[in-house]
C-alpha cells in the first residue's frame, strides 16, 4: 500500500523567533512533501482570544481594567502573529503548493484542537512539530506532539526542530 496524502494539516505557534523558525521549517518540510503528492497544505494556529467584557461604566473596578489590559495585549500578539502567518502561507504558495490559512480560538487542550481541525478540515496527515525535549522539561511541559500522536486517527508526521 502507498500512502499518498492529499491534504496536509500544519499546526504552527509564531509567537516567538524560536517558534517562528521552526514554522518556517514545517512549511517548508510540508511544501516538499505537498510537491511530491501534489497535495494541499493547510497551515492552522490556535489562539485564545478573550471575549470582551460588557460596557463599563467610568467606576469599572481595577480587576475589569486589568481585564481590558490583558485583552488588548493579546490582540496584539494576535494580530503579529497573524501577519507572520500570512508571510508563511504566501512562502508556500510561491513555491506552487495550494495553501489555506487559519485562525482558530482553541477553546480546549492543543492537541485536542489540532485533531478536531484535522478531521474537520479532512486532511489525511498531520504534520506536526516536535521539541525532542527530554526529562525534566518533558515531564513538566509535556509533548503536544506526542499527544497529537496518541489521539489523531490520522497519519502523523513528527518534524524535529534543527538547531
């Protein structure tokens, strides 16, 4: 049997320089195989964006200010990484490969989300990043790829970072 994949799903964080150039990696990695199989790539990255509060009247507490703060950083962050997501997406259709783009609110677990989105989207293989972070840091910070891994149905791809 030869695997062939179709549609190629590619969870990405850009909110650092580090996570940054590892999603250049994935795309690029995801971009060869989709050449390859003359698949599709969806690139996906998850946020949580704060709902905002109901209006507050001049009185609004600290705790709601506080809220209002930590809200507009957020959307900031968003917004920069969207624009670093949009600079990827177009790297990959550059080289040819027909790429979608999206922003989806995680509203549970990472790994969870990412094998949601990929039966959703219907991919057949998920290309998904890995750390290769061992003992302590491992068990302290887990492996979204590794459960990615335990819980997708689908084919997984594990790329490790180049350092």
């Amino acid at each position: 049997m030869t695997f062939a994949p179709k549609h190629i799903l590619v969870p990405l964080a850009v909110e650092d320089n580090d996570e940054l150039a590892f999603a250049e990696q994935a795309v690029s990695a995801s971009c060869d195989l989709a050449k390859q199989f003359g698949s599709k790539v969806t690139l996906i990255h998850f946020a949580s964006v704060p709902s905002p509060l109901p209006a507050q009247d001049e009185n609004a507490d600290a705790s709601a200010r506080i809220y209002e703060t930590m809200a507009m950083v957020l959307q900031e962050r968003l917004k920069s990484a969207k624009e670093q997501l949009v600079k990827l997406q177009k790297k990959a259709e550059e080289q040819g490969v027909k790429t979608e783009l999206h922003v989806v609110d995680a509203d549970e677990s990472i790994a969870h989300a990412i094998c949601h989105a990929a039966t959703k989207e219907a991919a057949d293989l998920i290309l998904v990043g890995s750390h290769a972070r061992r003992g302590l840091k491992q068990f302290l910070l887990g492996s979204v790829a590794e459960r990615v891994v335990h819980l997708s149905p689908l084919n997984v791809l594990l790329l490790r970072h180049e350092s």
